[in-house]
C-alpha cells in the first residue's frame, strides 16, 4: 500500500470512528472507565447540605465560620488496546474483514480516551508480541496507532494470547483499561487471564463471522488454515465432520467466556455484519 492510499484509509477511519467516539462514546467512557481516587482541589465557605465529613476544621477555626474540603477526581488513566494480528483475523464473508472491524473498534476506543485526555498504549501480538508502542496522548498518537492497524505486516500468523498477557503485566507497573481484540481462537490463557485481570480492568471484545460458527454443506472444499497455513480437503456434507467442527468452536467460545467472566473481566461478543456501536454502548451502560 503507497503512503498515499493509507493516509487516505487513515483519514476515512478517522473521521467515522471520530465522530462515534464525540457524539456516543465520550460521555459513556468517562462514566464507566473511573480515575484512581478524588484529589484535594479547594476549600470553599460550607453550604447547606454538604458533607459534614469534609469540613476542613484548621480552615473553619481560623476564619470563624464552616469551612469544606471540594475533592476532584483524579482522571488520567491509561488504555492499552491489544490487537490479535494472526492470520484467523484475515476472514470474512459479509462487507468486511475481522480486522478492518477490529481497526475501526480500537479506532473509536481510542478516540473515546484522547476526548478524556487519557493516553493509549498498542500490542499487537500473535504467537508473540510483534509491536509494542507505549502510552501516549494526542491525535498524532492515535493516528500512529491506526496506521500501525491499517499496514502491520506480522512475522507469525498464529495465536498465544498469554504471551500477550504476560507482557502487559510485565511493562504496565500501573493499573491500565485494557481491551483484547481478537476472534479467541486460542487456549491455555486462563491462569493468565486471572492474574493480569487482578491488576488492571480488563475487556474482551470477540469479533467474529457468522461463517465460523458451523460449516455449510457444500460437499468436498479445499480449505486452508490460516494460522498454520496447511491445506486440506474436508467432506462438508459429512453431517460429523460439521458436528465435530462445530463443536470445536463453540468450546474455544464458551472457553473465552469463561475465562473472562470468571477472572472479574467483561466480555463482548461482536459479529461483524453487527453494529459494534450498540454493543460497545450497551456494555458501557451495564457497566456504568
């Protein structure tokens, strides 16, 4: 892709997940995502029905009338997006990839956390970690990170989602907003996902295609995976060779879920011929 076409993709993501995250999503974030604790700001004369707790009594004494502490919350938090760039997110049946709806996501999420003056972090990670950029703030920022989303080329198309864990926990001393991207095509994260999610507050969003979920019967189909690469001819119309595949996904999804929830982390499901809008929306609602 020529630098003018990406600053061309840029732009168009910029302004369409911009305008979500001023209109819908600001508001929203800064309700459900909180600061670490209340700061002293002033003190200011006492008016009916304040606090009585936060009467500041040296204050109070010196000029003979009542007295309150006013407390601010202390806002700056630090988003960390972590993307999967496997080859699984190389799919999709409907009007767009995994991962161009995976950019425009993190795209909206991360506009939502400059308009709070929030910095934001990437992974992007497969088997390993393959790009790490460290929290920041700003719109050049932003637009660095969605550039990275648009072209990243991974070394690795396959998945270790607690390699990726491991790193946040190790880099970020401080408590993050961390959201994993993926389609949790993956396994052996659980333990993992405990320990990162008693630090820091943790979402899963799930993107996913409605093709994933079984196999349709369209008789004998060449079909490569895109993780591994292998090829191989699969008997569709076999009625097991759909029930065991089906199986097989439905376990690596009730597997995501549970680790998640169970860990205290949130999980979102989002199919990519759905709008992510009113996922996102409805889980910053429930979680407000």
């Amino acid at each position: 892709m020529d630098t003018k076409e990406l600053l061309k993709k840029v732009r168009k993501i910029e302004i369409k997940t911009r305008r979500l995250s001023d209109h819908i999503f600001g508001g929203e974030y800064h309700s459900t995502f909180k600061g670490r604790g209340m700061t002293f700001s002033e003190v200011r004369q006492y008016n009916f029905g304040d606090d009585v707790r936060n009467i500041d009594w040296n204050v109070t004494a010196r000029y003979s009338e009542p007295y309150v502490k006013v407390f601010e919350e202390e806002r700056e938090l630090t988003m960390m997006l972590m993307v999967d760039v496997s080859g699984s997110e190389l799919f999709g049946t409907e009007s767009q990839f995994k991962n161009e709806v995976v950019t425009e996501i993190a795209a909206t999420l991360a506009f939502s956390a400059t308009q709070n003056n929030d910095k934001i972090g990437l992974i992007l990670f497969s088997d390993k970690v393959e790009l790490y950029i460290p929290p920041k703030k700003g719109r050049s920022h932003v637009l660095r990170i969605i550039r990275e989303l648009i072209e990243f080329q991974p070394e690795s198309k396959q998945t270790n989602l607690a390699e990726a864990l491991k790193f946040m926990q190790n880099v970020m001393k401080k408590k993050v907003i961390a959201f994993v991207l993926s389609d949790f095509i993956a396994d052996d994260y659980h333990q993992t996902m405990k320990i990162v999610a008693k630090k820091h507050d943790v979402t899963g969003i799930r993107i996913f295609d409605k093709r994933e979920e079984e196999i349709p019967n369209l008789g004998m189909v060449q079909m490569q995976d895109e993780e591994t690469g292998e090829l191989m001819l699969v008997n569709t119309s076999s009625k097991s060779v759909r029930k065991n595949y089906s199986k097989f996904y439905h376990e690596k999804v009730k597997y995501y879920k549970e680790s998640f929830t169970k860990s205290g982390a949130g999980a979102i499901d989002c199919r990519v011929d759905e709008s992510y809008v009113k996922k996102l929306l409805g889980y910053f609602k429930h979680r407000a």
